[in-house]
C-alpha cells in the first residue's frame, strides 16, 4: 500500500489535461489539412476525374516521406519550423505542429482509400445530372465515404494518442510523457501504470465512439 | 416529326497501350421526338459507349452529336452541365447514393440544378414518389429496398429535372422478368404520360419488343441493322439480329430446316401484324383454294401494343400459288422457304 502514497495525482491530473488538449488541437488541424489534401490525392489519382499523374506521383512522394519518417525524428527536425509557427518549439504548443505533420499525411492516405471505395457507378451518375466538381465532391463523394473517413479518422486520433507520447522529448508533457518519467527514470511502476491504464481508457472512448459514428452514417 | 437527337458519323477509340482500339466505328442515327429508341447489342458491342456519348460522359473521338440541332460536343463546361439536367439517366446498378433517402436521392438533382427553393423541391419529390409508386417508402435508404424500388426511385430521380430525353443504360438487366415487366410497363407509361423521348440500350430482345418503337442493332461498334421494330424483329436481316430474336424466341433455325427437311409440301412463313392477327383469314383462304396446310412452328405475340403472328406452314394443294397470292393481298407476308 505504501506505493499508492506517493502517487502525484495533479501531476497526473495536469498531463491527462495535457493529452487531451494535444490530442483535440491536433485532431482538428489534421482534420481541416488531411481531408482536402486526401480529396485531392483521390480526385488527381489513376483515373480519377481530375487525373493528373505528375502532381498526383509528386504528391503521393511527398505524403510518402513524411509518413516514413519516424514521429521523434520528425518531433526534433521541425523544431525550427515549429518555432516560426506558434511561436515555441517546446511545451504542449511546441508539441503540436509535429503532431499534425505526422499525421496529416497518414489520415489523407485513410482519405484517399475511403474516397475510392465509393461506387464509380455514384459518381457517374452525379455527372450526368450535370455536377460541378464542388458539388459532386460535397454532395455525393463525401456523403458516400463519410463512414470510411469516420473510421480513418478514429485510426488517426489513436495513432495521434500514442505520438503525444513521444512529445516529453521536447516537454510536450502528457501521459505517456508522465509514464516515461515516473515510471521508467524512478521506477515508479504505480504511476506508470495508471498513466497506461488512462491511455488504454481514452483509446477505448475513442474507438467506441468512432465506431458509433460510423454505424450512424453507414446506411450500405 | 423532327428528330431530338442526331449523331452524324461518330466514331470512337480507346486508346490502350499506345494502340486506337475502335469502339465505335461511324455511327450515324436519328432519335425522334417521343419514340423509344432501342439499341441492342452483346457486352463489347459497344452499346455502353453509345449511351454514354449522348450525355457527353465520353467523348467522341470523331464526329457531332446533335441535340435539337445543336452540336453538344462543343459546349463548355457550364453549358455542358445545364444540358446534362435536360437528359435523365438510369442505370443497371442503379447507382443511388447510399447515404441518401429515397426522397433526397430523388431531391439531389433539383439541388444540383440549384434554382429551386425547398417548397418547391418538397412538392416535386413528392410528385415523383407518387409517381414510381413509392410513397411508403419515401424515407428508406437504398439497402432498404428491393431491385425493382431501387430502379423506381432511379427513374423518379432522373425525371426530377424534366428532362427532354431519358437515357436507360441496361436498366432492367438486374431485374428478375416480373419486376424487369412492371420496370418496362412504367417506362412505357412515361414515354406515353410526358411524351419523354427514350433511348435505351440492352442486350435482351424481349426489352426491345416490350417497350421500342425503333431499334439499331449494333455489331462490333457499327450498326449493321436499323429500322421498325416490328419489322427488324419479323424480318431480321443481318445474322447478329437474326440471332438476338431467334434467341429471345427459342427458335433454332437449322434445327427446323433438318426437322422440315424430309416434308414433301411447299414451306411458307406466314407473318400477320396488327388486329389481322385473330381474323380466321388462314383457315378461309385455305378452304376457298382447297389447300391442305399444316401448321409447323409459330410464334403469336404482341410487339409493344400491336399483335402479331408468324407462321412456318407446309402447304399441298394444286392452288397453293392462288392461296399466297390471296394471302398477300390480305396485306399478310409470305415469305417462301422452299
């Protein structure tokens, strides 16, 4: 019982809040940047309607090197960009930026193949009421995909959770931050594990409540 | 009567690994206003191709494509997408949004087309479902319904702009024959109701006699047989269409001619058409010319509203001539098979 004594519940307290702020901001930004940019690798790609193999083969490099690189590589080569940014390449804001480039690309990808598993059948059928690209990406290809983009997107939050993880490298805090540091440099095995515990918690909402979402958009 | 459509010396290719594989090679038709205009040919043909030009989802390679005179292949962009919402399109696989209700997918062309406020698009939906029938059902998704509601919801969404021509691409080949026929029945009501020009392309017969006034048969990506579809489908000429009506009638022709063979009397086919078809015209004329007749194979039928019948008799008797002379001027065919 002696272990639970020492346990630093507003340490703990303050790197939960510290997870979920990462977690949500970055979650949007990677929303807001991934979803166009997986549209346009879709709508560019091997006939697609706006292919373009050129743009579509440099694009695709570059989505391939960024999700090639390991997260705490990336973490410390953007430093310099990070400061430019927001104005600090250290704490929870320093810890961000990262986090979007390193998942941006990856939830674009989950874009790309959500979009291509909507019927072509649906898509020809929208051009031939006369569509505009606009309207045949807003009214029919995002409505079609949207179930497969929900269940990109909660892959993507869970890949995010673990990233914030590798954020104490610059004092991004957080929980896996926590965990390192109490419980693998002070052998604190208690706070470790619930720092763990919690991790496998948030990860858990998340997957039931994107999964929830993406049985109330499904209608197949 | 003015033709609607018009595609003047259209050719096609698909250009595959450096190679022009011709798709369609020359392609001339006319569609009249207000008809059912059928295209029939096998997979490969190039029937999908065909329909596809007419609303511009392909390109011709070569050619003009005429819609009340206009040469649609040289619209822009804008004036390409106002044209599309004047040409309904319905497909095999439907290809509804899943996402969508039964009254947004029939809403989603009005929303497209973007100058109709929400009362408005509320009284059409509401027109169209009441139309294809589908009232209880405004509210399902797709996976809801079976495939003859999913083609009904198709139809009622592709008539929602009120379209001047109405494309069916094989739009009854998913079908089982009882909701392939009720599917056939409400075109042909539309057709007849909005006087709605119909082209359609399939590869069964039977779709072409149910619902077409004129059908092209198409072989290879070239027409090889244009014309009424009462005589193409009584008096085919070419063999691939000899061999689309043969099959939809069950009839193997060499099989009859070895079985006729050894037959002493003269073979005739005999073909009636229209309300002749139930006179007892055959067993009058029969009697006055004292010909002894047998009746070898037929087929009596209706194609789109007109009956008729067709006929392989053998004939014996000293005036079997005045008897086909009598027949012709009947207004009958005789056609001698030997």
């Amino acid at each position: 019982m002696e272990l639970l004594i020492n346990i630093p519940w507003a340490d703990i307290f303050e790197a939960t809040l510290d997870t979920l702020i990462m977690l949500a901001v970055s979650a949007t930004f990677t929303l807001i940047l991934g979803l166009p940019l997986g549209i346009l690798l879709f709508l560019t790609g091997k006939r697609q309607l706006l292919e373009q193999p050129k743009f579509y083969g440099a694009l695709s490099f570059i989505v391939n090197i960024l999700r090639s690189v390991p997260f705490i590589i990336l973490l410390i080569v953007m430093m310099p960009l990070t400061e430019i940014v927001v104005g600090s390449s250290l704490g929870v804001v320093g810890a961000i930026p990262p986090l979007v480039v390193g998942a941006t690309p990856f939830f674009a990808r989950l874009v790309e193949t959500a979009l291509r598993e909507v019927d072509r059948g649906i898509i020809e059928a929208t051009q031939a009421m006369g569509a505009s690209m606009r309207q045949i990406v807003t009214g029919a290809l995002i409505p079609e995909a949207l179930p497969g983009i929900i269940a990109g997107m909660t892959v993507t939050a869970i890949a995010l959770v673990s990233y914030t993880a590798m954020s104490g490298v610059i004092g991004g805090g957080g929980l896996g931050d926590l965990a390192v540091r109490y419980g693998y440099q002070r052998f604190q095995d208690d706070v470790m594990v619930i720092t763990v515990v919690l991790l496998v918690v948030l990860v858990q909402i998340l997957q039931m409540f994107g999964d929830r979402l993406v049985l109330r958009f499904s209608h197949r | 009567m003015p033709a609607i459509l018009e595609l003047r010396d259209v050719s096609k290719n698909y250009r595959v690994d450096q190679c022009d594989i011709p798709a369609l090679d020359h392609i001339d038709l006319e569609v009249i206003s207000g008809e059912v205009f059928g295209i029939i040919g096998h997979s490969g043909a190039g029937k999908s191709t065909l329909i596809r030009l007419i609303n511009l989802l392909e390109h011709p390679t070569k050619g003009a494509i005429l819609i009340d005179g206009q040469d649609i292949t040289r619209l822009d962009k804008n004036e390409l997408r106002v044209l599309r919402r004047k040409i309904g399109m319905i497909f095999q696989h439907f290809n509804l949004l899943s996402s969508k209700t039964v009254a947004q997918n029939i809403a989603f062309p009005l929303r497209i087309a973007g100058h109709y406020n929400e009362d408005e698009i509320k009284k059409r939906v509401g027109e169209l479902i009441d139309r294809v029938g589908l009232i209880e059902h405004t509210d399902k998704y797709p996976a809801q319904l079976s495939g003859g509601q999913k083609q009904r919801v198709g139809i009622a969404r592709a008539l929602a702009t009120q379209p001047r021509i109405l494309l069916c691409d094989e739009a009854t080949s998913a079908l089982d024959p009882q909701t392939t026929q009720s599917v056939l029945n409400l075109l042909n009501e539309i057709n007849i109701d909005l006087k709605l020009t119909i082209v359609l392309i399939t590869h069964e017969m039977n779709v072409i006699r149910m619902l077409c006034d004129r059908v092209a048969v198409l072989d290879q990506g070239k027409i090889v047989e244009l014309g009424e579809v009462s005589n193409v489908f009584l008096h085919p000429q070419h063999p691939t269409s000899r061999r689309f009506v043969y099959e939809s009638e069950d009839i193997d022709e060499e099989m009859l001619h070895a079985a006729f063979s050894h037959l002493e009397s003269r073979l005739i086919r005999l073909t009636f058409r229209g309300n002749r078809t139930y006179e007892p015209i055959l067993g009058n004329i029969m009697r006055a010319y004292h010909v002894d007749f047998s009746i070898l194979s037929g087929r009596i039928d209706r194609i789109k509203n007109m009956p008729y019948g067709q006929l392989i008799l053998g004939l014996q008797g000293d005036s079997v001539d005045d008897a086909l002379a009598h027949f012709r001027q009947q207004g009958l065919t005789v056609e001698e098979l030997r």
